[in-house]
C-alpha cells in the first residue's frame, strides 16, 4: 500500500502519484523544503523501512546509508554524499540519470520540480537491463580479447602485435620515449615438426611462449607474428638494453618435457634487434629487425644480431 508523511494538499497530485504507484514504479514526492510527503511501497522499502523520521532528505538519507538501505555510496562518506547530492538536486527542472542499490538493484530516476516547487520522483526497475548490459560488455570484451589472441600460445597474434607496434612508434615520435624490437625465431623448427610431429611442435611453441611470459618484464611485448616466428617489443630501452633481455631470456633455456613424446626436446632460438629512429614505419623498423635477424641465422643460429 503506499504510504503518506503527510496529507497532501493538492488532490490532483494525490491522483497523480497514486496512479503512478499502481504501475510498480518507485514514487515519492518531496515539498519546496526538502521534506518526504508521499513514499509508495517501492520507495519507502528502498530507503525508509522501519523508520520513523524526522523525514528531510538528509536524514533519510544518513537512516538508509546506517541501516543498509538506498544507494550504494562507494566510498562510504554519507556527509560528502549528501552534500554533493544537494548540491545538483535542484538545479535543473529535470533531469533523468540511473542509480544502483546497496542490494545490487538497479534504477532509472527521473527528477522533475512541480510549478509549486515540489520535487517528483519516478524511479524504474532498471536491474534485467543493467545485466544484460553486463552480460553483452563481458561478451563484447571476450570476444576482443579473442580476436588480438593467438590461439595456440595466449600471446598477442600478429595483427595485435603489430597494433601494438603502430601505436609505439607513433608515441615515440611525439614524445621521443626509445622503442627496441626484435625479431626471434626458434632454430631447426622444421626439423622438429619433421622428426616429432606438428603435435610436438605446438607443444615447443607453448612451451616457449610460456617460458618467455615467465622471464619478460611486464611492460615489454610479445606476439607471435607466424609459424616459429615472435615480436618482441621492448620500450624505453637502448640496444644494449634490450640485447640484454634478449640474452637473459635466452641463458639456460629449459628443455620442453613433451608429453606427446618420451623425450626432453632441446632447441635454441635466433633474434634480431633493432632500435627505432625518428624517421621509422612499421615496414621499415622490420626490415632492418629481419636483416638481424637473418645475420643471426647466417653466423651459425642460437645468437643475436643488432642492426
């Protein structure tokens, strides 16, 4: 049933809220000085309960914070809640906005300030929305990720990484921070997939996916560009800097336990590295990383090479 403070004075508003109420909205009606003068079902369980006044809107609100009713306050302080709140309640003859409850239930409210200076709220139940708002954010933000994702290591898959790229070249070139890359393919790949299979393959590339995930700092990157091939992007680091990481992710590399086979399989890798300059794209930083890269090859494998 809905509840009254207070008789109201003008009959039409009583019709108002009164057919309002029968539509299962949240309803409430305050006076010119802030005072609660009509609460239905739905508004006096959100915030009221068993409370007995005196009815302002700031002590409603501070009863409904002490006792776990009303809106969720994030960060606890009901004084700075109330000032902000009273601060904009009034300031425009209308406005809509959404709340959330400290019971996890969502409401759109809608304000409007009656010509005799009285304040109407309208709130609707809002929750079914909100979770499949939800719902549709985790699905659109699962499927980004899946789509910058390589399937069989979790890195970043080649159109991500080089995304990645893009966007540091272009922030070194505004603000000067130094960017390194380096190009790394594992040694003999082939040769493993010949002799063990494509399954045992996968399994080094995971393998070696996993240790570099372990011994790489967190603000560098790496994706795998294709095959046995890895971009590695190092930022804020000089090529000293960076042929260092290399060589740390490369000090006694484990072997791979294989479970597809009886073996431990051993292999090593080769790397390129390269600094970005000023004048740099994408295609050029790369190609002078693959020169290195293949110097690498050339001089025997299992090393790096700088250009």
């Amino acid at each position: 049933m809905p509840r009254f403070v207070a008789d109201l004075d003008d009959e039409m508003l009583r019709h108002l809220v009164e057919t309002l109420t029968e539509s299962g909205q949240a309803i409430c009606l305050y006076d010119a000085e802030d005072r609660l003068r009509y609460a239905n079902t739905t508004y006096h369980d959100m915030f009221l309960g068993d409370y007995e006044g005196p009815f302002t809107f700031p002590e409603i609100i501070r009863h409904a914070h002490e006792n776990g009713l009303g809106v969720r306050i994030d960060d606890g302080d009901v004084e700075a809640f109330i000032a902000r709140t009273l601060a904009r309640r009034r300031s425009v003859p209308r406005k809509s906005f959404q709340t959330d409850l400290v019971n996890g239930r969502w409401f759109w409210m809608d304000h409007t300030i009656l010509p005799n200076g009285w304040l109407l709220t309208v709130g609707a139940d809002i929750t079914a929305l909100k979770h499949d708002e939800r719902s549709l954010r985790q699905a659109h933000d699962a499927a980004l990720l899946a789509s910058r994702t390589d399937v069989l290591t979790g890195l970043p898959n080649r159109r991500y990484i080089l995304e990645i790229l893009d966007e540091r070249l272009t922030g070194g070139k505004q603000d000067g921070t130094k960017l390194c890359v380096a190009l790394i393919d594992i040694d003999w790949f082939k040769a493993i997939n010949d002799s063990y299979g494509h399954e045992v393959g996968d399994a080094v590339l995971r393998h070696f996916s996993a240790v570099c995930r372990e011994r790489l700092r967190p603000d560098t990157y790496l994706g795998r560009t294709g095959g046995e091939e890895f971009l590695l992007l190092m930022p804020s680091v000089n090529l000293e800097a960076a042929a260092q990481t290399v060589e740390h992710l490369r000090a006694d590399f484990p072997s791979a336990r294989i479970e597809e086979c009886t073996v431990e399989l051993a292999f090593t890798f080769s790397a390129g590295i390269t600094e970005a300059l000023p004048q740099d794209s994408r295609s050029s930083i790369l190609q002078r990383a693959d020169r290195a890269l293949y110097a690498a090859k050339t001089d025997g494998r299992s090393c790096t090479r700088v250009r």
